[in-house]
C-alpha cells in the first residue's frame, strides 16, 4: 500500500479511537482515482480542533477559525480540517461564516468539483454522493450543485476549473462554460493574490493549451489583470509549457513589449524574486539578439537562470546554436569573484583618479574578455588589457 495512505489511514484510526469519525478527503482521493502521484492528504473529521489538538502530540494550529490544523506524523503533515459548511460570501473574497457540521456528506457538497468532493474511508470505503469517479472516467469538470450558485459564491472556482482543465487535460461541461461566460465579470472581485495562484498554475501545467482555449472561449481574459487592457496578448502564445511565473513574464514581455516586467509583476502583485527572474530572462534575450549566444552573455544571464532562458527562447520560437548549459559550465569565470583581480587593484592602477562609474566600466569590460576568451583569467595579463584600453580612451 501508499506510504502516504498508510500513515493517512493511522491518523484516521486514531481519531476513530477517540470515538470520532475521519476520511481522506479532496484532491488526494481524486489523484488516487487517476492514478496520479499523491503529494499530501488531506483529513476531514467530525472532531473540533481542539479535540484534535487533544489527542496527538505534534500539532500546528494553522487556521482554527476554519477548523484546520495540521498533524504531524511520522514526518508527514496532515491538514485536519472539521466537517464545516461556509455561508454568506461577502464581495466574493471569504466566506462570512464557517460552521461547523456533522456529516461527511454536508461537508462534501461544499466542494467545487464532484472529482474534488469524494471521502476515503479507512477500510477503502469509497463516499462519493455527486459521482466523482464516473466524471473522472468521462475525464470531465462538473460543479457540485449548480455552476450559477456555486460561482457566485466564489468565482475563483470558475478558475480553479479552467486551472484543473489544464493539470488533467479534462474538458469543462458545456453547462459550466456556459456559466463561466456569463459569469466572468466576477473575477474583477477575487483578490489578486489568488487569481494569480490560479492562473500561474494554469500557465505551467502540461495542458495549458486547452486552459487557454477555455480563457479564450468564455472570454475570461477581459477581466485578468494587464490582458485586461492588452486583447493583443492573447493572441501570444508560448510554444512549449514553461515552468513559473518568472518564465511566463519573460516570454510575455519578449513577445510584447508594450508591458514591461515590472508592470506585469505589480500588476499581478507578484514577488521581487519573480521580479528578478523575469528581468534577467528578458535582458539576456535582448543580449542574445545583439551578440548571439556569447560567453559574456551567458555570464551575466548566471547558472541559476540558464534554463528558464533556453525554455523561454523555444517559447519563443529561437533554435540556440548551442547548449547553453554546456557552453556556460565551460566559462572560464561564473562570478565577480573569480576574476583574477579586484577593484582595488584598479584603484591603484590610476591613483590619481576619483572614484566613479569608470571602475565599474573597467570592471564590465575585464569580465567580458574573460568571459569571451579573449584574455586569460592573470592578474598580470589583466592589467595590460586595462592599460591598454586607458590609452586607446585617451586618458
Ligand atoms: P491541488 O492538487 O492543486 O492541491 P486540490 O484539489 O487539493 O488540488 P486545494 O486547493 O488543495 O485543491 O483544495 C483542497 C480541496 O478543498 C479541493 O479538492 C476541494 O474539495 C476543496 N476546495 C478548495 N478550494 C475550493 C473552493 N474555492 N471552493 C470549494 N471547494 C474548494
Ligand atoms: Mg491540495
């Protein structure tokens, strides 16, 4: 048996033997349906937190209003969630209440999907009242109870099906596109944060060819941020999946450049390290366009970046002449550091001279050489190319 059902099943017994009740619940027993890897289980019980909290040793409360803690056990984490019912979804972002309910089956129709809202009994009992395993088999996205209400009280969910589309290469009920279209304006209400969870995993998820088709079809992208006021973008496609959002900026902004990285990352409230990511990808693609694929050109891109450069390039379109992670590991400097001679030696070279934008030019352009080839990483041999290119800049 799955390690993590398993112990997944230890965690239900013990609560069973505090005289509560406890299945697997969620996206767990729908990837065992489709024979997919399980990454975590999540538990729902008819015991309140603090009765969970009670009886096992190692306990994280993560977000007891909603009736959640996390179990460790033997190096698993478990989400135990209490059977609850949310009501009241006030401006589309959280519910007003959670309450808690006593059957399995009240907490399973609040779900979205009937593939997400099955329980997984100890013995292997399957509960499954909205026929998840046979949508599963028709490999098809249906709403527990009516698309129209249940988007209205969460719109995410409309993005959480055309996310789930894309991961298990499903198709949506025409039904429930239908409700999409008609419901899209909604999305204007969800908080970024979790559109933007949503969406980036939409993007880099094996099938993201037919999410975007589903965004196209229900004209979802009116309300996305910066697609929104850009319609030219959806025209753009990236040619093969990329991996984060980093990626996804980087090819966005290379395909259209009317939104820099900067607007794509406050506009979508995303981190600095995306930021970065985005920035580095886009100013070494111009590199490549100037230079072509050179050593100093990869050296500034940096090892950690090489990979998303070259998936970002093929998005695009761009056969590279070479593999540049290959030609990087064969540079003969990775860093700064590694140059054979510091600023301060430089310093010394021109004593008579102020500190200024020169010692970083100087600096750039040692880099480049080395990088390139063209000298070798010596101090010695360093400080003639500098002297060198002092005099041709007639100082
Ligand atoms: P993933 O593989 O992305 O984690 P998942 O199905 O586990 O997929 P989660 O966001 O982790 O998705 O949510 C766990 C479960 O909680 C879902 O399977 C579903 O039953 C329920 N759920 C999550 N978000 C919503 C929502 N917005 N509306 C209703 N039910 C939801
Ligand atoms: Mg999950």
């Amino acid at each position: 048996e799955h390690p993590l059902l398993k112990r997944a099943a230890e965690v239900i017994s013990i609560i069973e033997e505090h005289g509560g009740e406890a299945f697997i619940v969620g996206g767990c027993v729908r990837d065992y349906f489709l024979g997919h890897e399980m990454k975590d289980a999540d538990i729902a019980t008819s015991l309140l937190p603090e009765q969970i909290m009670d009886i096992f040793d190692k306990v994280i409360p993560v977000g007891l209003e909603h009736g959640t803690v996390i179990v460790r056990h033997h190096s698993h984490s478990f989400e135990v969630t209490t059977y609850r019912m949310e009501e009241d979804y006030e401006d589309y972002r959280h519910p007003n209440r959670v309450y808690f309910v006593t059957s399995i089956e009240k907490d399973l129709s609040r779900r979205d999907f009937s593939m997400n809202a099955m329980a997984l009994a100890v013995n292997g009992d399957i509960i499954d009242p909205f026929r998840g395993q046979r949508a599963i088999q028709e490999r098809r996205i249906e709403t527990v109870g009516a698309p129209a209400e249940r988007f209205a009280e969460d719109p995410l969910r409309m993005m959480r099906a055309i996310r789930f589309s894309a991961q298990l290469d499903f198709s949506i009920d025409h039904s429930v596109t239908e409700v999409i279209t008609e419901k899209r304006n909604l999305l204007q209400f969800l908080s970024v944060e979790r559109l933007a969870s949503e969406f980036g995993k939409m993007m880099t998820s094996p099938f993201y060819r037919k999410g975007w088709n589903y965004l196209l079809a229900t004209k979802s992208f009116q309300y996305l941020p910066v697609f929104q006021d850009h319609p030219a973008l959806v025209q753009r496609e990236p040619l093969v999946l990329l991996s984060d959002w980093g990626e996804l900026i980087g090819f966005y902004h290379l395909s259209y450049e009317d939104v820099s990285p900067e607007e794509w990352v406050s506009a979508w409230r995303l981190s600095n390290q995306v930021k970065r990511k985005a920035k580095k990808i886009t100013e070494a693609a111009q590199m490549y366009q100037r230079e072509g694929m050179s050593g100093y050109m990869l050296y500034r891109l940096g090892g950690a970046y090489i990979k998303s450069w070259e998936n970002v390039m093929h998005s695009l379109n761009y056969s590279l002449p070479e593999d540049p992670t290959i030609k990087y590991a064969s540079l003969p400097i990775h860093s700064r550091a590694d140059l054979d001679i510091d600023t301060y030696e430089l310093f010394r070279l021109f004593p008579e001279r102020k500190r200024g934008k020169w010692i970083g030019e100087y600096i750039d352009y040692l880099l480049r050489i080395v990088a390139e080839g063209t000298s070798a990483n010596n101090r010695d041999e360093l400080i003639k190319w500098v002297k060198e290119r002092d005099r041709q800049k007639g100082n």
